[in-house]
C-alpha cells in the first residue's frame, strides 16, 4: 500500500471513529430525552443519529475500497445522564471537532492525490456545519428563553 493511500485510511478511520461516538451519543440522548418527555428534541437526536450512520457507513466503504479495515470502536466515552443544556454543548463539541477535522483532512487527501476521499470529507463537512448550526440555535434558545423554550420541546 502506497504510504499517501495509508494516510488517507487513517484520517478516514480517524473520522469513521467520531462518527460512531456522534451515533452513539445522539442514540443514547434520544432515549434519555424520549423517557423525560422531550419528544420533539428526541426526534431531533434520532435523525441526526440516522445522518451519522449514514457518514460512518459512507466512510468504510471508502475505507475499503482503499484496501483498509474500517475500525468498529468510537474514539471517545459517551456520556450520559446530562441536563438538556449538557447535552447540547457536549454535542457542539462533537460537531465542532467535526468540522475542524474534516476540514483538515480535506486538504490532506488534496495532498496526497486522492480527490474522492477530499470530497467525501466536503460532502460530510456540509452536514456536519449543518449540524453545528442547529445544536448551536437550540443552545442559544435555552440561553435566551429557558424553560419557556424547553417547554415547545416537549411531547410528541
Ligand atoms: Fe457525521
Ligand atoms: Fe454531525
């Protein structure tokens, strides 16, 4: 294997294991959220849960195609038992460090020649500033208006 096709499966192994840490977390936020009522932000976790799942499962297949093994463990714990406004920051951290990384691997792959990993990393990268965006409207919502926000976030 050439040593540029290595570094690209790493940074696509890299970005395989934050994927499953995000499914994992917005997995286990929905269930918490679900069981205290909060219906509406549940759903919210769920479909971006299922978008997750969709980017590590679109990485291994590139992974493959490399000649590489697609990893099966997240990179970091997930936690759980967090107060809503937790929660959320915990996941603009992971969208965050999304961004950043994918950002950063695009340029990589650019270097080592390998244009279609660049813009799987590009395709993601939309999705995950697309992410960001929401989790940071919700925060700024719990910020300005509290409980009276967190009350529309209840129910079905
Ligand atoms: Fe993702
Ligand atoms: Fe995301």
């Amino acid at each position: 294997m050439a040593k540029d096709a290595k570094k690209v499966i790493d940074l696509l192994n890299e970005a395989r294991a934050r994927e499953l840490t995000a499914i994992l977390t917005y997995m286990a936020q929905h269930y918490e959220l679900e069981s205290d009522d909060y219906g509406k932000l549940a759903k919210v976790l769920k479909t971006t849960a299922i978008a997750e799942m969709k980017h590590a499962e679109t990485l291994a297949e590139r992974i493959l195609f490399l000649g590489g093994t697609p990893v099966t463990k997240p990179e970091a714990e997930i936690k759980r038992g967090q107060k809503i406004a937790e929660k959320i920051a915990t996941d603009i951290a992971l969208e965050e460090g999304a961004v950043k990384m994918y950002n950063e691997a695009a340029i990589a792959c650019a270097e080592a020649l390998d244009h279609v990993s660049k813009a799987l990393f590009e395709k993601l990268l939309a999705d995950e500033d697309a992410h960001l965006d929401m989790f940071i409207s919700i925060r700024d919502h719990i910020h300005q208006l509290g409980d009276n926000y967190l009350a529309t976030l209840t129910g079905e």
